[in-house]
C-alpha cells in the first residue's frame, strides 16, 4: 500500500507539473479537437438524414460510440465507427511521439495528450460538449501506441465477455480493468515505463465514469443488449 501511495504521488506530481507548463497546452487543446470529431454523430446523419441524432434515438444507449452504432445503424456502420474512433488515439499519439522527438513535450506531456483526446471524444467541442461518447475505442488507439500488451489483453476480455454477454459495458468495463491490472503488473516486473501506466489509469477512471450510467442499468436489469451474430 505504501508503495501504491508513493507511485500515486509521483504520477501526480508529474503531471501537475506537465499541466504548468504553458508550451503544453496548444497540443492539448489540438489532441482535443482531433479527439472531439463525431464520427459516430456524422455516420448517423449520412445513413437516416440530416436530422437524425445518434445520441437522441430513444432504442439506443444516448451515446455516439460503436456500440450504439452497431445497435442502431447496423453493424457495418458501428464497425466503422470503432476504426474511426481508434483512429483518433492512434493519430494523437503519432504526433506526440514526433513532439518528443523533437523535444517540444516530453512523455508526461503525452500523457495528457491521450487524456485531452479521450475527454474530447466523452466531450466534443463540436457537440456543444455534451456528453456523447464512453472513450472505449479511443482509449483502444492511445493504448495501441503506447502498451500494445495492455491493450491486447483489455480487448480480448473485452470480446470474450461481450461474446458471452451480448452487452458492450460489461465487455468494456472488464476489458479495461485487465488492461489496467496487466500494465500494473508490467510496470512491477519493470516492462513499462511509469507514464503508461499513468495513461491508463488516467483512461480507466474516465471510462468508468462515463459507463455510470450502463452500470445502473445493469444493477436494475435494463442494460441494453448488442447483435454479436
């Protein structure tokens, strides 16, 4: 337990530092706005019209992610809107890892890059910042570029209980709590550096936060199911 608070604090430290310094800030605010493009949101109006709201469609979860997708839009549809997602963290972490080469942040300073994309995604500056998406796929991108391992680990838990399930909030709320405790334990056996880790806890709380709502549901018995066919 000891060792947990000192890691916590260190994690903290950093990153209060990294958030003070000023030449970090307009790469946060760009991973935002990359993390903020609504592709869930704009699919939904070229498939049923310029009218149509993803998140408004009263058969859905009120979110614009891949899993409300495929319920609402078909699964080819939510298919693309999960790459398109991954896409977000990918290209965000591309160019934080070119920033870093070049010596204008530094890996802390990636930390918060991911975390701005995923908050955009949850949050779209776009959509008025309303809630709109749970981060899962964009958290998959960040985590591909950063720990691949985590990252394989979170999403065959994440398919394997979906699979089994036939419900995308316990596949995802599982998934990333592997994915967590696989990086703990990689971090322990000195696999992976601290700031991966801090990502991903980081990502964790955000994705659980965002999947309140689900949980409720699943507490009452009303979690909504997905087509896994």
């Amino acid at each position: 337990m000891e060792k947990m608070n000192e890691l916590i604090v260190e994690i903290l430290y950093n990153l209060s530092n990294e958030l003070a310094r000023p030449t970090n800030w307009p790469w946060i605010i760009i991973s935002y706005v990359i993390g903020s493009i609504p592709f869930g949101f704009l699919k939904g109006k070229i498939i049923k019209g310029p009218d149509y709201d993803i998140r408004k469609d009263r058969e859905g979860s009120g979110s614009m992610g891949s899993a409300n997708g495929n319920r609402l839009l078909g699964k080819r549809a939510g298919t693309q809107i999960k790459m398109a997602d991954i896409s977000k963290g990918i290209v965000v972490i591309l160019i934080a890892y070119i920033l870093i080469y070049f010596n204008f942040i530094n890996r802390w300073g990636l930390v918060l890059v991911g975390s701005a994309c995923v908050l955009g995604h949850c949050f779209p500056i776009f959509l008025w910042l309303a809630f709109s998406g749970k981060g899962a796929s964009t958290t998959m991108g960040v985590l591909i570029m950063t720990n691949p391992i985590s990252a394989i680990a979170g999403y065959a838990t994440r398919e394997v209980v979906i699979k089994a399930t036939k419900k995308s909030s316990y596949g995802t709320i599982l998934g990333v709590i592997v994915a967590l405790a696989t990086s703990i334990a990689l971090y322990a056996t000195n696999y992976l550096r601290i700031e991966y880790l801090a990502i991903l806890g980081i990502l964790t709380m955000i994705i659980i936060l965002t999947h309140i709502p689900n949980m409720i549901r699943i507490i009452k018995g009303k979690e909504n199911k997905i087509d896994t066919t």
